[in-house]
C-alpha cells in the first residue's frame, strides 16, 4: 500500500516536471530575447505618438505585437528545423531536440499570428492590424522562406519585419503612420546588418556547416566589416532624425551622438584586427546602444521636453 502511494507521488511528480517543461518550450518558441526587444520598441512607438490612447487599448496592442513576434519565431522554428539542428547555437532548440513536433510548432505560430491580428483589428484599429499582418508575413515568407537560404543581403532586405514594431506601436494610437514612426523604422533598419553580421562574423562556422549564405561566409570577413561601416555610417545620422524632426530635444541628441560615437569605435576596432572575436563584444554592445537610443527618445520626451 505504501509502494503504490509512493508510486502515485513519483508519477504525479514527474507529469507535473513534463508540464513544466513543455510550457518551457513553447515559451522558447517564441524567441523571448526577439520578442522583448520587439515589444519594448513598440511600446517606444505607442508612447512617442502623438494623440493619446487608453491604458487597456494601450496593453492589448502590445500584448498582440508581442504575441504576432512570437507567432513568427514559432513558424520561423518550424521551418527552419534542418539548419537549427546543425548549427551549434541552435540545436538543442524543442524541434531539433525532439521535445516537440514540427506541426506543433507551425499551428501554434498560425493560430498565434490569426489571433493576435483580428484582436488588434477588433480592439485597437485596422492600420495597426494591417502592419502586424504584415509584419508576420513578411518575416515568414519574405525572409525565413525566400531570402534566408538564398542571399548574402538575407539580413539587410529581411530586417524591415525587424523595423515595423515601433510604427505598429504609432499607429495604434494614431491610426496613421507619421514621420517619427519612419525615424524609427529607419533607425531599427540600419542598425540590423551591423548587429547580425557581427554575430555572424563570430558564429561563421555554424552558418557555413548550415550552409546558410550569410556575408562573412559568401564575400569573407574584410567586405562583411566594410559594410558594416557603411551601414553605421549612416545609422548614426539617422539615430538624429528624431531631433530634425522635433520629436526629441537636445539631450537625445547629445545622448544619440555619443553612442554612435562608441558603437563607431568599436566596430573600427574589429574593422583593424584580425582577431574575428571582437566581433562578440561589438554584437552584445549593439543590442545595449539600440536599447539605449529608445530608452533616451523616451526619457527626452517624459523627462527633459517638459522642463524645457
């Protein structure tokens, strides 16, 4: 009698880790580290818009973009099974590691990218539902279909879907796309291809045994970081468009200079060596700067406008 309550613990026990772990994967689906970027640049875009919004309309816009992200991670998941079971980085991923089925992850991301649409539509308004939509579809079909495997500019043409949060984020409050939420597309879109071939340049081998035509492995490491330089050449600029356009005072702008200054040294720094591991740092530090030039477009408009 003993043994079988012992047993009944053990098995309940061990159901109750299976459930654990399951809603684990799920969550990993959903790229948590994409989706709170992409959620935390949506919220910058539905603050810095002009006009005002309810709180609860407000909540159920994020919560749909974040959902919409995390719909396209698990549809991105599903197709990308082969090449996430070679590359190191992504192997023990819940497809590639067998803890779930590839059809479990695709009509997860189609019910998630469905619901997640026709909320937005019902509750917030169509403008914002129709750049969701299309937000997932291009990162499904446009990038994770068509481009990824196919070319080097996979990152550079594939990064709009990267951009769209914070004009989602606007538009949810204006029903319209302004200037301010192109700023901020434009500056999402220019920083992607240094970020990503910085993680490239570092993980070159894993894209290679993948066989994924990422720019390090097709044109080599001197054109990945010359256009890499290019690219922030023009990044930074583009971080003092907010400022032209006077959605943010001269404190982003002081702000917005001096990061691009040190995103500028260092990535000149991987340009002059050698050693490809620079490329690490260079990567960690670009996602701390876009995170740093949101943060300071919102403290300038919450904090420093209305002193001025």
């Amino acid at each position: 009698m003993q043994i079988s309550k012992q047993r009944e613990v053990e098995t309940a026990e061990l159901n109750e880790e299976r459930h654990r772990f399951w809603i684990r994967d799920y969550a990993v689906l959903l790229k948590p580290r994409v989706m709170s970027l992409v959620v935390f640049t949506a919220a910058c875009g539905l603050i810095l818009a002009p006009g005002s919004i309810d709180l609860d309309r407000a909540l159920v816009a994020v919560i749909c973009i974040a959902a919409g992200a995390g719909a396209s991670g698990a549809i991105n998941m599903w197709y990308d099974k082969d090449i996430d079971r070679v590359m190191t980085r992504t192997k023990d991923r819940p497809i590639p590691a067998g803890r779930l089925s590839p059809m479990e992850a695709l009509y997860f991301g189609i019910v998630l990218s469905l619901s997640a649409t026709a909320v937005m539509a019902i509750w917030v308004n169509s403008t914002a539902a129709l750049l969701l939509a299309m937000t997932i579809l291009y990162y499904v079909f446009v990038y994770t279909i068509w481009l990824k495997r196919r070319t080097p500019q996979n990152i550079v043409i594939g990064g709009v879907s990267g951009a769209f949060p914070p004009m989602i984020g606007w538009a949810a409050v204006t029903d319209d796309i302004g200037l301010g939420s192109i700023a901020m597309f434009a500056i999402i879109f220019l920083w992607t291809p240094p970020h990503s071939w910085a993680l490239a340049l570092f993980r070159q081998s894993d894209y290679a045994a993948a066989d994924i035509p990422m720019m390090p492995v097709v044109v080599g490491e001197k054109e990945t970081k010359r256009q890499m330089l290019i690219y922030t050449a023009f990044l930074i600029p583009a971080t003092l468009s907010p400022l032209a356009l006077g959605m943010s005072g001269i404190c982003y702008g002081l702000i917005a200079l001096g990061l691009g200054v040190e995103l500028w040294r260092r990535l000149w720094r991987v340009w002059k060596s050698e050693d490809v591991m620079l490329a690490r740092p260079l990567f960690l530090f670009s996602i701390i700067y876009l995170f740093a030039i949101f943060v300071a477009l919102l403290a300038d408009r919450i904090v420093f406008i209305p002193l001025v």
